[in-house]
C-alpha cells in the first residue's frame, strides 16, 4: 500500500511537471507539491518507505520465527480413503429421533454401558463409575482422587472408559489414566490388575480405552496411544502417529503382552461371535481390524467406514455386530480427513491452536448446519463379514448427537456417547418397519 501510494505522487509530479495536470485527480498532490512536502525532500514521506519497510520485515521476521518454532507434535502424513456415499443400508434416516434421553443431566459422557438385568453400569467424566437403576444414579466406585471435573483433572481423577462384566459377575472397567481394574458391584471394592504406569515392551502406555474378555479369562484391551493422554487427544489426531496397541492380561500369570502395534487411536474391542479372533477398532483409519487369536495374525475386517468409528459391540439378539461412530465421515465436511494428507499444516495449528481450539473448530464444523454435513449421529450395524448391513442416524442432532457406543439386548438398543449428558435408548419396536 505504502509503495503504491508514493508511485501514484511520482505520478502525479510527472503529470505536473509536463502540465498535464488540471483540475482532476492531483490537487491533494499538487498542493503537496506547492507547499514542498513532496519528492525526497519531504518528511512524511522520506519516512514512510525505511518504515514500510521495517514493518514488512518484522512481519515476515515473525512469520518466520513461528514457522522455525518447534510444533508441540510431530506429524505425519496418512492416508484416509474417500467416504462412501451414503446410500444403500447408510441411506439418510431418522431412526435415532425415536429413541428417548434417559438420565438427562445427570450423566455426563457416559462412553461405555454394561447392561445386567434391571442394571446399567456406565462411567461418567466425574471419573465415576455409576449404577443406574430405575431412575437413580448412584455412584459405586472412582479410581483417582479429587479435583475431579473438567480435562485438566481427568489424569489425577481416572476416567472410566471401556467396560465389561466377566463370568463370575465383576465388572472390568479400563480407566483411560490409570489402568484395569476388577470391581465388586454389590460393595464397590475394587483391585487393579494393571496399571497404566507399567510399560509394556519397554513402551508407555497411554489411554487405555476398551476391552473384552476370552472365554479363558484373559482380557483384550487396547491403549489409543504411547504419547498422548486421553485429555491430549486432539493432538493425537494432528500429528497422525500410529503408536496404539491391542494389549492381553493373562489373570493365570498377571503378566501383559502386545499383540498389535502401529494403530492409529486404537480403539473399540470385541471378540467374535466364536470367539477365535478380536475385532480391534482403528479410529482414525476409519477401519476395524480382525486379530486371530490361534495364529496371531491381523487382517483387515472393515474399512472406509463413514465416521470414526468408536466402540464396537456384539448383539446376541442378532448375531451382528454395532459400531457407534465418534464422528461422521463426508465428502467435503470432515476436517480430519481434509488435513490427514497435510501434516505441515497440522504441524503449524497445533502450535497456534493448542488441542484445545482444534477442537472447537472440529465443533463448529460439527454444529455448522446440513451445509457442513450431516448425520450427526451414526451408528451402523455389520455383519459377521464386516459388511454394513443398516444403519441409524439423527440427521440434526436432536436426540441423540454422537454414538460412543450401541448396546443390546432382545427389545431395546442404549447408546452412550462421551461428550453427551444422557443415556440414549431405543425401543426396537419404535424402529418404523419393524
Ligand atoms: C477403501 O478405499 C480404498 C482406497 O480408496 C480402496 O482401495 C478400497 O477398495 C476401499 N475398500 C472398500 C471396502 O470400499
Ligand atoms: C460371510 O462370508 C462367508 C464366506 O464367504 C459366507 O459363507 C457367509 O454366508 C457370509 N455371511 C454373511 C452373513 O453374509
């Protein structure tokens, strides 16, 4: 701006010089010009150049120094496949929107549910793990101390993430921060069988997430990352670096083993229906492994699924097998997928933003409208194959906005979801066509 307002005076002076100037554009000038304040002998404008320039120079000075400034992470490139068009058995629906809100404030990220009779056990942010039972909330064991409430606390509070009831009626929780633990659900009394401070292979163990259990005892259960803490976890998603694990606890010899290594936010766990192989959820590869248990072999069980997938369950109802989807993947909306091939600029966010701004643009794109993508909410059912077979969605949000997790039993479907304050339940009878 500086240099072009000086060229237009440069003009201006030629113009008069050769007479050409009358009563149009150059009066400001001419004056300029008569009262001598133009040409290299004037003040302002002597100065406006060297201070032009200096700014300039700062500018780019600093741009440069941010970019020369070590990033918070150190990201890497990877590849998400296109999302599939939503069609077939992922056709828009509002199935979601007949299910019901239980528990509505009172509950506050309620991820995983382990259903047992007339009792739900869910683990909440308050680093509870809660019994719900007709109506009540009552509060049955934490594994961290106070100050509990809000990310800043959550690694000295714990934060109960994946869960599940073993054969003789204790409940297994994974708590994100602090390690597996074996819970008496009548006293609450609680023992740990692993914790989070023990490395495995000489590697950390970070975010511990959800877990299954053999016919044999052994549990199965996965950490996201050997970097970031579960508070962390945007900036596990800007750097892009595969360090989950799918874990084993063998309860004979208390001892932990790895089987899997390099996943990219290892997630949800289930076992398959025979019981020979463990389906290991891959979130930010929008995929699900299968893990032969017998050969220790992993192949890829399903893929390209349209949303990062979350907890993965087992329906006895009806032989399949439901993923609740953290986000929904679509053509032009996700911004994870549009910045998993930049990591340079994945690189410069984290260190402008912080986890936290991330991951409030991630909302704003989340609430933006139908015009940044919808569903909002997506859980999808598969087949023993890993083929998507149907699907339920909340195209606004309403009811139910994220899917953690689908939990069933023979009428009805709960869902969980780990940033939502309330339980969400479908009766299957509500389902239009069935
Ligand atoms: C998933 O995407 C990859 C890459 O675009 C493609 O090669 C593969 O065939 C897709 N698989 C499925 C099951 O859609
Ligand atoms: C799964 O694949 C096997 C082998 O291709 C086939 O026999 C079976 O019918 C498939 N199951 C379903 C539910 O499609």
């Amino acid at each position: 701006m500086c240099r072009h307002e000086r060229a237009s005076c440069y003009h201006c002076v030629s113009d008069l010089r050769s007479e050409k100037i009358g009563s149009s554009s150059c009066h400001h000038c001419v004056s300029d010009l008569r009262s001598e304040k133009i040409g290299s002998s004037s003040l302002s404008y002597r100065w406006i150049g060297p201070f032009c320039t200096a700014f300039l120079i700062s500018i780019i000075a600093m741009v440069v120094g941010f970019i020369l400034m070590p990033s918070p992470i150190d990201p890497v490139e990877y590849v998400l496949p296109e999302p599939n068009e939503l069609v077939g058995p992922l056709e828009p629906n509002d199935v979601l929107k007949h299910a019901e809100r239980l528990y509505s404030g009172k509950l506050n990220g309620p991820e995983s549910i382990v259903l047992d009779g007339d009792y739900i056990y869910v683990g909440t942010a308050d680093g509870w793990v809660n019994v719900l039972h007709k109506g009540e909330v009552r509060k049955l064991v934490r594994f961290g101390q106070e100050p509990c409430g809000g990310m800043e606390n959550e690694q000295i509070c714990g934060r109960p993430l994946g869960m599940r009831m073993e054969e003789h009626g204790f409940l297994i929780v994974a708590d994100a921060y602090l390690g597996l633990f074996q819970v008496n659900v009548v006293t609450g009394d609680y023992i740990q069988l692993f914790s989070s401070s023990t490395s495995v292979n000489g590697k950390p163990v970070r975010f511990l997430n959800d877990l299954d259990i053999g016919p044999d005892g052994k549990i199965y259960f996965t950490h996201s990352s050997a970097k970031w803490n579960r508070n962390e976890f945007p900036m596990l998603f800007m750097e892009g670096v595969p360090n989950g694990r799918l874990l084993v606890y063998d309860p004979k010899t208390e001892v932990v083993s790895e089987l899997m290594d390099k996943l990219l936010f290892a997630n949800g766990v289930q076992l398959t229906r025979d019981k020979s192989a463990v389906l290991v959820v891959e979130t930010l590869k929008a995929r699900v492994w299968r893990y032969d248990i017998k050969s220790g072999k992993a192949s890829i069980w399903t893929e390209n699924l349209s949303g990062l997938p979350d907890n993965i369950r087992y329906s006895k109802p009806s032989g399949t097998y439901f993923i609740g989807m953290a986000r929904v993947r679509q053509k032009g909306a996700a911004l994870i997928d549009a910045l998993s091939s930049k990591p340079w600029l994945r690189g410069q966010l984290a260190k402008l933003f912080g986890s936290n701004s991330i991951m409030f643009f991630e909302k704003m794109l989340f609430w933006c409208g139908p015009l940044c993508g919808s569903p909002k909410a997506l859980a999808v059912e598969l087949n023993e194959n890993g083929t998507v077979i149907r699907s339920m969605q909340d195209q606004t949000g309403e009811v139910i906005h994220r899917v953690s997790e689908v939990e069933s039993s023979s009428g009805v479907f709960y869902f969980g979801s780990f940033d939502g304050n309330y339980l969400g339940r479908l009766y299957k009878k509500h389902i239009p066509g069935s």
